[in-house]
C-alpha cells in the first residue's frame, strides 16, 4: 500500500503557503528547485511558484493567482499535473487519490483528474482502516477509496472499523455495528472507542461525569469509570490517568505501573518517556522507563527532544 505522502508537516506548510503574504516570495520555500527530481526539460521553476516534494514521484506545487493561492500535484519524472491545480488545498494523497478542498468543501479526485467523491462535504480524511470518514452538516459516514458509500451519513460520532465493528454515536447513543449498520453490540454509554485486542474504552456521561471505562465484546466492564484520560494498548500496557496522575495499566484492569507521573507517553520497543513535575516550580525533568516501571537510558532521538525542550 502506498505511503500516505502528505504529512502533518507537510500539511501545516502548505497552509502556511497558502495564507502567507505574496511579499514573502524571498522565503526559502518559494520557489524551491526540482531540478534532481525532474527529468522534463519544462522550466519548473518559471511555471509554479512554489514546490514541495512529497517523494520520488510527485510533488504538491502552488500557483498564485488574482483567485489567490491554487494547489495541484504533479509527476516528478514527467512534469505532467496528475492532480490539476485548480483546488484551495490538498489535504491527503493516499493511494493515487487525493482529498481536495474548494470554498471550505471537500472532495476525492484520483490521478486522472476524476472526481470520485464529490466537492459537497464538510468534512473528509482517509483512516487507518483504509475508509474514508466524510461529514455533511454534522452528521458521519464513511466511504471507500473507490468512492462509494459504504456507512450512511447520519452518525454525530463514528470510529473507524476494528475486529469486524464500528464505533458510532446516534442521538448521543453508542454502539456498535458491522459493515452492514447492524447493531451488534449496543451500549447505554455516550461514547464508545475502537476495540482493540477485544478491549474498548468508553465514557458513560460526556455531560457531566466523563470517566473512562475499558469494555469487552460482551459490553462487561473490565475497568469501572475511574480514569480521566485512557489511551490504545501498546505492548500490553495502556496509558491512563487519574486525579492529574499518569500510570500504565494491563489488559486485566491491573495497575502495573503506579499513577505518578504528570504525563506519559505510549511504549514503543520497551520504553516509554515520562514527566514529573518539580513541586513549587514551573519546571520538570524528562526520563524514560522500562514496561516494569524501571528507570533506563532513553534512545537518542527522546534525548535529543528533551534537551530541546
């Protein structure tokens, strides 16, 4: 499956482009030069005013305009405009498709400039599951990348599919249901998450009281309504916290790593960095830890962030 090209950085720079000042054409971003990417004899450089790279392929390019600032997308080899530069955005380009944006409403186009999902929603991202979540009116469905409507657009909240569900909200009601909208498992929570590994995180009052929960596939608590924040299961462990306190919790319910810290961060090959606030200052130290709650060596890269930050 092809990467997913356009980034969060990418993202926030291309929108950084498409609002900043056409005074500010000396930035090192205008007009970058392609000339190791592409191999056409067009001159780049005099047809787009500003170019990014996405990989070996393509690149997201930028033309201004008295309509303002247009985005296209183009093959690095040949020049040609896969995607044409007509649109005020390009938010993703997964899989030879593309989701644009003209005058706040969203769409699907592929590398042929066909318009697979039309211009007319407010709302629109590719998943990990590989749908595509689309809103109209504040309401949610979903679709596939071959443009059909696979979950109708009626949900105030919906998940993405995982082992065979899908999480949604209906009038402030969770539950969730196969690829066919049948209910299978229906809850009397206000909001429900992704299963994982048999396990889901849910909020019973989102109103009043929004502890979290962890559920099975029978809807049977395996932990009550006591955490303040919970996060996905990795490595068998799950970030929770309580009370402004941070620990790690197993798939039993068990506490396997005391609520102590003020943050924490989710463990990746063993080890996972954590923070503790100094008491009576407005400062803290960074360290790492293993899965048993041991203090050890951060990889490089955590070292790296902490003495930046």
């Amino acid at each position: 499956m092809q990467k997913l090209l356009l980034n969060s950085a990418i993202l926030g720079l291309s929108l950084l482009i498409t609002n900043m000042s056409l005074a500010s054409a000396d930035m090192a971003v205008s007009k970058v030069s392609l000339q190791q990417h592409i191999s056409s004899q067009q001159n780049i450089n005099d047809k787009y005013d500003w170019v990014i790279p996405l990989s070996e392929e393509v690149s997201l390019v930028f033309v201004r305009s008295e309509l303002g600032v247009k985005q296209g997308i183009i093959n690095n080899t040949t020049g040609k405009e896969i995607i044409p530069i007509i649109y005020d955005r390009i938010h993703d380009y997964y899989n030879g498709v593309a989701i644009v944006e003209i005058d706040k409403k969203y769409g699907l186009v592929d590398n042929n400039a066909n318009q697979i999902i039309p211009l007319i929603y407010d709302y629109m991202k590719f998943q990990k599951d590989g749908t595509i979540k689309v809103g109209l009116d504040n309401k949610y469905g979903l679709f596939n990348q071959q443009g059909e409507q696979i979950i109708s657009i009626k949900y105030d909240h919906i998940g993405m599919f995982s082992e065979g569900l899908l999480a949604v909200t209906l009038n402030g009601h969770a539950k969730y249901i196969d690829n066919h909208e049948n209910i299978i498992l229906d809850t009397d929570y206000d909001y429900a998450h992704n299963f994982q590994d048999g396990l889901a995180w849910v909020i019973k009052d989102l109103a009043t009281n929004q502890k979290f929960a962890l559920i099975n596939k029978k809807g049977n608590l395996v932990v009550p309504f006591i955490y303040d924040s919970a996060r996905d299961f990795s490595e068998g462990l799950a970030e929770v916290c309580a009370e402004k306190k941070c620990g790690y919790i197993n798939r039993q319910g068990k506490v396997i790593i005391a609520l102590q810290y003020d943050s924490v961060s989710t463990f990746e090959n063993g080890i996972a960095k954590v923070y503790i606030n100094e008491p009576n200052t407005n400062y803290g130290h960074h360290f790492c830890i293993d899965t048993t709650g041991k203090r050890t060596d951060c990889p490089i890269e955590e070292i790296a962030e902490a003495v930046a930050n």
